[in-house]
C-alpha cells in the first residue's frame, strides 16, 4: 500500500506573515511537519504543494518533493480541497496510482508520529472515508455557549440543552484541529469536502493539537516547545 504525505503551503498569509517558513526556535515552521513525515515508518513520500520558491528550496532540503501549486490555487479565497484535488491528479499522473492520502498542516508543528499513526490506523480499521484529528473542546453549545438574538437578547446555543446544568451532564464535543487528516484519493477527487462522507476521529491532546494563525498561537508553541528543551 503507497501511502504519501502532504503538506500544503502557499506563500501569503494574513494572520502571520511568512508564516511557513518563519523560524521556530531556530526551525522554520515548515520543517517540523516534514520531519515527522519522514519519521512515520509507513509513509513512503512526502510531498510540498506550494506556490513559494523559498519554501520549495527548504523543502526539498529537508526531504520532501513539490507539487508546483497553480496561482488560482494558493489565494486566500481558495479551498483547500481544491489543492487536495489537484495534488492527488498531479502525484497520480508522475508516480502512479496511491492508496492512502495524510495531509500534515505545517500550522501543526507540536503532532507526534503517534498522532499521525494513530489517524493511519484509524482509517483502516474502520468504515470510514476519511479521519480527522480533534481535541477535547473547552466550550460546550450544550452548556455554555450563547447566541444573540433579533432583539438583543441572548439566548443559549442549542435551545434544546436548558436542562443541562453541569458540564459533567453535557455531552462531550470537539474542536477540529488541523494535525492530521488521513484518506484516499478516490474520496478526495469524488468529493466536495470533509463531512460528505463517512467521518471518523483520532484524539489528540491539546498540548499538541496547537494551529498557528497569528503570532499569538506562534508563541504559544514555542512556548511549549521551549519547555521540552527542544530548542535546535
């Protein structure tokens, strides 16, 4: 079974510029996502879909191929699952056909290689069409989470919940992250996104589950990083 990562990184962002390539005590971002890649003993090939000539040349010394991302494809309107598509047609046509598709966001710098086993495994063992990674969320639409209403007013979330009175009696939600998502081709090229399909989940705790989308969650990380003593 061929099984190739993906990391996925333009050039802009908004949030934090330069973001991919800005260094992580001493690493660029970018880098860790490889790395970890390239430490999953079932991973055969990892692979940059980028528009960025500097990303491509840390990339490709550190291991990994490009996939040269369209323009159309690298704005910030743009879907992601479009890119998927795109670098699923584009490794398809210059290395064969490929059984499993891992995206590893380089926003995700703290995953284990457990983490993205954990997802691999996931997926082949249940009947799913795609595994996403999610950690324990600190807010609850059951419990504690409100919504303005046309008045003025606020009014809980989900309106069915008033009963529930401790969290403890709540039932247990997520929040997405963006450390692994594992699938196939044949669902991402068939598809139009995440949920048309059946969905499962791998838990990862929140000391690694940080996405990085501004300077805050950048030092964040290195935060915790920095109390590993992983410093290069």
């Amino acid at each position: 079974m061929k099984q190739y990562a993906f990391i996925f990184a333009r050039g802009g962002s908004k949030g934090l510029p330069r973001k991919n390539v800005k260094n992580l005590l001493g690493k660029p971002l970018i880098v860790y996502s490889i790395e970890t890649a390239l430490n999953v003993t079932d991973i055969d090939k990892v692979f940059i879909s980028t528009d960025d000539d500097e990303i491509a040349t840390i990339g490709l010394a550190s291991g990994a191929e490009i996939i040269p991302r369209p323009a159309h494809l690298a704005t910030d309107n743009s879907p992601e699952w479009l890119s998927w598509q795109h670098a699923v047609n584009w490794v398809t046509s210059e290395y064969g056909e490929f059984e499993r598709f891992i995206s590893l966001p380089a926003t995700s710098p703290l995953r284990s290689v457990e983490d993205v086993e954990s997802a691999m495994h996931k997926l082949q063992t249940s009947n799913a069409d795609i595994c996403i990674s999610t950690t324990p969320a600190n807010r609850s639409p059951y419990f504690n989470m409100i919504k303005e209403t046309g008045s003025g007013h606020v009014e809980l979330v989900n309106a069915n919940s008033k009963e529930v009175c401790r969290r403890q009696d709540a039932p247990i939600v997520y929040d997405i992250t963006t450390v692994v998502y594992v699938s196939t081709p044949r669902y991402i090229l068939n598809e139009t996104g995440l949920f048309a399909g059946k969905v499962a989940h791998t838990v990862i705790p929140k000391e690694r589950a940080v996405d990085i989308d501004d300077i805050y969650d950048f030092k964040f990380a290195e935060a915790i990083l920095s109390s590993k003593g992983q410093v290069c």
